[in-house]
C-alpha cells in the first residue's frame, strides 16, 4: 500500500469527526433559534422568501408553495405547515391544488410573492403565475414586492400579518448579522478553486447521485463572487451531458484531477458525495493528489439559492470560513 493511500487512511477518522461535528454544531444552532413555536394563520402562501420572512416574524401559513429541494429549512417546516408543491408544480403539473386546499380548509387569503429573479434557472416561473387559476374562486389576494429590498419586504409582510411590532427587530437582526459577516470575509480576493458537489441518497434503494453546480449559479452570485473564489465545476463536465437547474449530473469524480479544485464543497447529501469520493480515491490513487482531497479542504455545507433571505449572513459567514481554511 502506497504511502497517500495510508496517509488518507488515517485522516478519514479526523474527517468524519470534523464534518459530523459541524452538521451538529449547524443542527443546534438552527434549533436554538426555532425555541418558540411560529403561530399560523389561515392562509396559503407562494414563495420560498415571503414564507422564510413570515416564519422569521414567527408566522406560518396552514399551507405554502415553496422550492423544498433548493431551501433547505423546509424540512423543518414539513409538519408545521402543509406543502402542496413547488411555484412551478401548482400550475404546470396540480393546478387544482391551491384551489382545492384553500377550500378544504376554509382558507380565503393567498399571499404571493413578487420578485424580479424568482429563479435564476426559470425566468419564466414566477409565484404570480398562479393568480389566472384563481379567478372566481372567492379568494383575496396579496402581494409582497421583494424588488426593493429585503427591508421592504419585511416591513410588507409584517403589515400583511398584522404584526408590524416585530418588523424593526427582524430587520435590526439581519442588518446586524449582515454587518458582521461583511466584516469577516477575507480582505483579498481569495482566488481559490472551489468544485460543488450535490449529492442525493436515494433512501428506498440506498443509491446515491452527484450533480456538479456549473459556475453562474447562486453558489457563484451570492458565495464564491463574495469571497474572490472561481467555480471549476464547469471542467468536470462531460461534452454531451445536459445542464439542468445549473447542474449536470455525474458518476465518478475522475475528472477532479483537471479542475483541479483547491476546496470542495457538499451540498445536499453530503453521504453520498463523501460515498462517491471514498470510492473514487480506491480505485484512482491519483486523486490523493487534488489539493482539496490532498489537504483536507472538504466541507459539508448548506446549499443557498437566494430562498432563506433571512439566513443568508449565516450561510455566507459558514462558506467564508470554510473557504479561508
């Protein structure tokens, strides 16, 4: 057995150790702020920030249109409020839903929101899209406008859910979580090259996926572009394989010795990517050498997709560090 090969060995046990340790330092820290129960109200809302928003004024709807698969505190909302579906699938694919619940429950208020880049990979959803199958249904319809500014947005909601007490607070909160993180990324432009790796584990049949995040994406806009990091993702890419929501699927990671990545990021299911990596580094030996794997720099951390606004400052600062090791 060659000497990497025992070297990595031997640093996997640290690894693991390091990486449960931070998904539990995460889960405590979420928990922590979450003490007090959010009061819901009878309303269905669409949109991933106007519900982040809501939930942050301690409010959530008795059901919600939301994009669980890119924001993901909604798994922590699952048994408290009902999810009929992405802002895509309550019109393109169940566009009964919305209506059918709001009967169901005796719901009457369908609160949307309005932003000008809803999806950067689907210009053309859009939360509004909904409003045409709503006609005639005996249903009021709100809106909260996030085009000008986070701020704005908070002040709207909390005027929407009659609690414009805690608008100053929620916005003092942010603004000051922001300020802070600012204030800790790296003076300089890191330079650093970063791959993304999604991974998904399928639980009924133990099989695992990989998606690699291709550079312009939200990693990219709200993470990387901060921290002066270049998105390599892009090199991994087979000629012939279709991107989809800013990623393309994957099998093996051979190609992590021409990206070359100084860190490598996990999203999603970080099992199964760290599956892929174990694997590959057993049949390729050579990947012991990509200075990521060589060094350590491998880190488990939460997608953000612009969805949990509110969560931003603690996701950027948690990327920052991991970005500056």
């Amino acid at each position: 057995m060659s000497n990497h090969i025992k070297n990595i060995n031997l640093k996997a046990p640290v690894f693991l150790f390091i990486i449960c340790l931070g998904l539990v330092l995460l889960f405590s820290e979420t928990t922590e702020a979450r003490k007090k129960a959010p009061e819901k109200i009878k309303a269905i809302m669409i949109g991933d920030r106007l519900v982040d928003v809501a939930f942050n004024l301690g409010i959530l709807p008795e059901a919600m249109s939301v994009r669980c698969s890119m924001w993901p505190m909604c798994k922590e909302l699952l048994n408290a409020s009902q999810v009929l579906g992405c802002p895509n699938c309550i019109v393109s694919k169940n566009p009964d839903i919305v209506p059918d619940t709001a009967k169901k429950r005796g719901i009457k208020r369908i609160i949307i929101e309005k932003h000008p880049d809803f999806s950067i990979y689907r210009p053309d959803v859009k939360p509004a899209n909904i409003v045409p199958l709503l006609k005639g249904k005996g249903l009021t319809i709100e809106y909260v406008d996030f085009s000008n500014g986070l701020e704005s947005a908070i002040r709207q909601t909390a005027k929407l859910l009659e609690c414009e007490s805690r608008a100053d607070a929620l916005i003092e909160r942010y603004n000051k979580a922001l300020a802070k993180t600012k204030k800790g990324l790296p003076k300089e432009k890191l330079g650093k090259k970063v791959v993304v790796i999604d991974g998904v584990y399928q639980s009924s049949t133990g099989k695992t996926f990989l998606r690699i995040e291709m550079p312009g994406g939200y990693s990219d806009r709200y993470i990387l572009d901060q921290t002066g990091c270049i998105n390599v993702g892009d090199i991994l890419k087979p000629k012939k394989k279709k991107v989809m929501k800013g990623h393309f699927g994957i099998r093996k990671l051979n190609a992590l010795t021409k990206a070359n990545p100084d860190v490598i990021i996990m999203t999603g299911n970080s099992f199964a990517v760290q599956k892929a990596l174990c694997a590959g580094v057993k049949k390729n030996p050579a990947l012991t050498q990509v200075p990521a794997i060589k060094n350590a720099a491998i880190y488990s951390l939460p997608f953000y997709s612009d969805a949990g606004v509110i969560e931003y400052p603690a996701t950027l600062r948690k990327w920052a560090a991991a970005l500056s090791n």
